[in-house]
C-alpha cells in the first residue's frame, strides 16, 4: 500500500518495513558493522550516490568505516543537508527472533532490537528512494553513516578533519515520537580512578596491608552521584580489583563518568572528585591516580536556528507537533556540532532501546521516513541560504 504524503510524494509503508526487517536481520555490534557497511554500500550506489567508505575502521580497529553517500543540489541556492544514523548496536543481535503485534515491533527477548538505529538508516533510505523515484528538487545532500557510535562516537569522530561539511544537520538517533527535537545535549567527562593499596596476606598479616577495595568503597561513599540537577549527572560504572580473598587488594581501578549542559557545573563535578579522591585515599594511607578525558563537547541550537525551523514547517506539512527538549545523553550530532555543522537529534519513535523489551511501532517508523522526505522538499525551497 503506498501512502500519499501531502498529495504529491509518496513513502510505501510496505516497502520501508521490508528494508527495516532486513537491517534488522544483520548483525552490527560496535567495530564489527562490516556486513552492513557493505549492505548500504550497495543501497546509496543504487540510489546513484557517490558513495565512499572512510578509513574509520583501521583507525579504531574495527571492521569497517563509516559509509557517505553525496548527491550534487539540483537547486541552486538551497541549504546542503546531512542525514546521519549510525550502523553499530549497543549489543550483538545474533540470533535475533523478531515479533509483529498490531502496530509495534519486537523482539521474543533474547536479543535486543537494534531500532536504536536502523529505523534512522531504514527512514533515510526510504526517503531518499522517493527522492530520486520523483525527481524531486533538493540541495546538495551528504548522507553519513557512522560506526561504533555506542562506544564513544568514534565513528563520528574519526570524521573530523575529512572536510565534512553541510549548511544542516539532522541525526536520526533520538527515542521519544516523531516531532522530538534535540537541541541541546551534555558534554561528557570519563573518569578513571586507580587506588593502589598494599598487599598482605589476609589471614596471617592482615594489619601490615592497605585495603584498595576499602580505600575505593570510603571514595564510592562520598562522591556525588546519580542525578545531581537538571542538567548534570554522574556515576561510577565499573570496578575490578582483588585477586583473591586470602590477599589484601593492593589495587583497585573504578570507571565513571561526569555529564552536564552547563560547562562550568561539569568543570566544578570534576575538579570536586579530584579532591575527594586525594583526600580519602590520603587519610586512608593510601594513594590514588584521578585521569580524566573529554569524550564529547556540548551542544545547544538555539529554537530560531534554520536547521530547527527547517523541521518546524516539515512537520506542519506533516500536520504533526513539534516538541523541542534538550537530553541527557550524547550522540553524534554533538560531534557534527563540533565539527561546525548545526545539527539536531531527531525523535524516530524507538523505545526501551538498550534493552531486550526495546521496540518500535510501524507508524512512528513510517512518520520518521515522512519527516525526512519533508525536511528534504522544505530545504529545497529555501533560497539563497
């Protein structure tokens, strides 16, 4: 059944959740996308786009680079666009049992679903099958899809320097319904925190040690966590230590992470867990290594920008809300931000992502590939950008 959008361009349904279903089918944890990346290799070429696969792969050991596809404007004067999703999940999908009831699609819990992103892809795909089945008019458009964004945004990241470039972004890669508009996400500090002790045997010479996992657990109690205010957050994700319970630990590494909106509240959180850390392990006769590192920049896009009012008339064609909000997660488009592309998450009706009981209804799919071929005739029409 195709579906009329706006009387004129038309997006299959059928088609669409076919192209889906078969994404789905392909497993792309982080650094292992290589059966997707030349999956849509073959989907851009076909769609007559200059496709190339960078050298992302290599650089951070995985199996494969982030894939871009570019069209030439057939308009002149209108705005360049970028369209991203990103190809790796946050786990493996192997073996996946996917399930249909009425309008939602899932998993039998086994496995994740991988809509976190492959429903942006499937969208971007779909719209862009339209696109060129018409011959609808648009500007330049570069279509990126990135590797191992769940583990850090290197696939992203590995893009700056390449000359990347595009007047507006939109990421499809944001849970909530169709008309969700991320404009401003956290930066993100991750911590590493080692707390050397001193070993005995703790049967025999107890007293004659320095307890590491003691040392760390007076740390764990005195570090703010959890949700610290609206814009910040904070946690400790990860700790190895001890070798064996006749041995005092001598040695104990925990791996957090500090995010905030406001640059100057996550500069305060990691400088106060600095000092918590050096005091406690000092009274405690200890010693401690604090390393940090900037995963990501923040960005904020201001509601007047081109690249959100671009989408506010898309989705008044499309006769649906648009809800602008910021997030509290990372994800490629604070990496396009940095690079100097003003882009936005877009909401694409993915839900408990991350998770087995993670899903997607066909209708918020179907409304996300809509908003794309929107967002795409309402750039075509903006002159002299």
């Amino acid at each position: 059944m195709a579906i009329l959008y706006r009387g004129e361009n038309m997006v299959t349904q059928e088609r669409l959740l076919s192209e889906f279903l078969n994404l789905l089918q392909i497993n792309s944890p982080s650094k292992g996308e290589r059966e997707l990346a030349d999956f849509l290799i073959n989907r851009l070429s076909g769609l007559g786009m200059e496709v190339e696969e960078d050298g992302a792969g290599a650089e951070i050991g995985g199996s494969a680079g982030n894939v871009i596809g570019r069209w030439a404007a057939r308009v002149k004067g209108a705005p360049s666009l970028l369209l991203a999703a990103h190809m790796d999940t946050v786990e493996s999908t192997a073996g996946i049992n996917l399930m249909e009831k009425d309008d939602k699609i899932f998993t039998n819990g086994t496995t994740i679903l991988g809509a976190d992103d492959k429903a942006g892809i499937a969208a971007i795909l779909e719209a862009l099958r339209v696109v060129r089945e018409k011959g609808l008019p648009h500007g330049e458009i570069t279509v990126v899809f990135t590797v191992a964004e769940e583990v850090g945004l290197l696939g992203a990241k590995s893009l700056q320097g390449q000359g990347l470039r595009a007047d507006l972004g939109y990421v499809l890669d944001s849970g909530g319904p169709v008309g969700t508009v991320i404009n401003h996400a956290p930066a993100e500090e991750d911590i590493r925190i080692e707390v050397f002790g001193r070993s005995a045997h703790a049967g025999v010479n107890p007293e004659e040690g320095i307890n590491a996992i003691q040392v760390a657990g007076a740390i764990l109690t005195q570090l703010p966590m959890g949700r610290l205010d609206e814009e910040s957050t904070a946690n400790i994700g990860v700790i190895r230590g001890g070798k064996a319970t006749n041995i005092v630990p001598d040695y104990v590494e925990m791996q957090g992470e500090i995010r905030s909106r406001d640059e100057v509240k996550l500069n305060k959180l990691v400088e106060e867990w600095r000092e918590i850390v050096a005091d406690t392990a000092s009274k405690l006769g200890s010693r401690a290594n604090y390393n940090h590192e900037r995963v990501y920049q923040s960005f904020k896009v201001e509601p007047n920008h081109p690249v959100i009012k671009v989408v506010e008339t898309a989705l008044k064609e499309m006769d649906l809300p648009m809800n602008i909000k910021p997030r509290g997660g990372g994800s490629d488009t604070n990496i396009f931000n940095a690079m100097g592309i003003p882009s936005i998450n877009l909401g694409i009706g993915m839900e408990k992502n991350h998770s087995p009981e993670e899903y997607i209804n066909k209708s918020d799919l179907f409304n996300a590939a809509c908003l794309v071929l929107s967002i795409i005739n309402t750039a075509a029409k903006q002159q002299d950008f």
